[in-house]
C-alpha cells in the first residue's frame, strides 16, 4: 500500500519544487495577461498572445492565433513562418484541431501525427512541415473567438503525463490572454464607437450649416442617406465630412 513505503506520496523536495514550479507559472501567467491587457491595438494583443505561448507552454516554438473576425476564421498571429503555414492549412481545409475546438468551445489535441486518422487531408500537410503534434485550446472570451494552436516539432504527445501537463499550461495560458484579449477588444470597440460619433457629430455640423436646419434635421438627412444607399450611418457621415475637408 502506498502508505506502508511511501510510493505514493511526495517527498518533501519533490513538493517543494512542485510548489516552486506552480509559483514561476503563476507569476509567468500573470505578466503575461498584464502584457497583452496593455497592448493598444488587438493585432498588437494577439501577437503577444502567440509570443507568450510560445515562452510558456513547455516544447512549443510554433504557435498561433486564427480569430473569427467578420465571420471569417484567418490566422491573425503566429511566432513561426511553420506555425503560419499549418494554420492557415487548417482554415483553408476547414480541417484540424483548430476548427474542432472553435466549433466545440474545447481543447482539441493531435497526439502524434504518425498514427492520427483524424483529419485525413489536413494531417499530412502538418506532418510534412515537420509538426509532429499539435494542441488547439479555445479563446474563452466571446469577442475575439477563436483559438491558440500549439504545435510540436521535438515530440510527439503519445506520453500521457507529458500530454496532460502541456494540456494544463496550454489552457491556464489561454485563460489569462483571453482576459487581456477581451480588455483589447472592448477598448479599441470603444474608441470606434467614439469615432464614428464624432465623424456623425461633424458631418451634422457641416449639413446644418450648409443647408440652414437644425440638428435634427440634419441628422434625419444622414439617417435617410445611409437608408437609400444602403450604407452605415458613419459611413455616408465619413463621405459628408470629407467634401468639406
């Protein structure tokens, strides 16, 4: 029994480095989401978030991020040109772990390239750049969605402790950057929103002086513009505002 030699239970030294480890993680991870919450521009944001799982997850040189952005899923950061290549392998063959994960909200992982069946047109193309595993975990915030894909060239993940710890830094990494991601996101949406409000402000200001009427009238007009046109109100308030400019 384990309690009768031990075998089961850590030794002192084996817990001290256990605690040690999970310490460095934990500060790693909490750098890292302080990192991306501070990037200005999303793009900006989701580099760092390939960057730092690169750094974090253990064996990983090669990752990336795909995003769905106005309903299209592109390869929007990667650390590699391999990390590139096989991303973007996956979206155009609308196969791999990368689509599974994003359409199921959860980690898909490809252990080993030389015995997966999954995935018959997709796995090949990877194992040719040299991927040999790959682990695909699901941004948890809602705007971006999307996913961060791990690859492996050094090593397959038939091992099963080895697979779990990458499976466990892989997905307390995505929880922190989601958090960062969606700071990003709600920021830059706003001073968007901010724009275009001033772009509408500005473009009211020139049809009420160029026309004699007030500020709901001039606002009606934009509004009936953008109607017939079939064109977004700070669009057609963008193309006022800059015939007078």
């Amino acid at each position: 029994m384990d309690g009768e030699d031990g075998a089961g239970t850590p030794c002192p030294s084996e817990a001290a480095d256990e605690a040690d480890e999970a310490d460095e993680l934990s500060a790693v991870l909490l750098a890292s989401a302080r990192l991306i919450a501070g990037s200005e521009r999303l793009a900006d944001a989701l580099a760092r978030v390939a960057a730092g799982a690169a750094a974090v997850v253990p064996g990983v040189r090669d990752a990336g991020v795909a995003v769905r952005l106005r309903d299209e899923l592109s390869s929007a950061a990667h650390t590699t040109e391999t990390a590139e290549a096989v991303d973007r392998t996956q979206i155009r063959m609308a196969e791999g772990p990368c689509i599974d994960a994003i359409a199921g909200a959860r980690t898909v992982t490809l252990p080993d390239a030389a015995t997966e069946t999954r995935w018959p047109r997709f796995v090949p193309e990877a194992a040719r750049r040299g991927v040999r595993a790959s682990l695909s975990v699901p941004l948890t915030s809602t705007s971006p969605a999307g996913a961060v894909n791990l690859h492996l060239t050094g090593h397959a993940l038939d091992d099963p402790s080895t697979r779990r710890r990458i499976q466990r830094s892989a997905g307390l990494f995505v929880a922190y950057a989601s958090l960062g991601l969606a700071a990003v996101d709600r920021l830059e949406q706003l001073e968007g929103a901010l724009g275009r409000r001033d772009v509408i402000g500005q473009a009211k200001g020139m049809l009420m002086h160029r026309y004699d009427v007030d500020a709901d009238e001039a606002f009606a007009r934009l509004r009936r513009a953008s109607q017939t046109t079939n064109t977004k109100l700070h669009e057609v308030a963008w193309l006022v505002a800059c015939r007078d400019l």
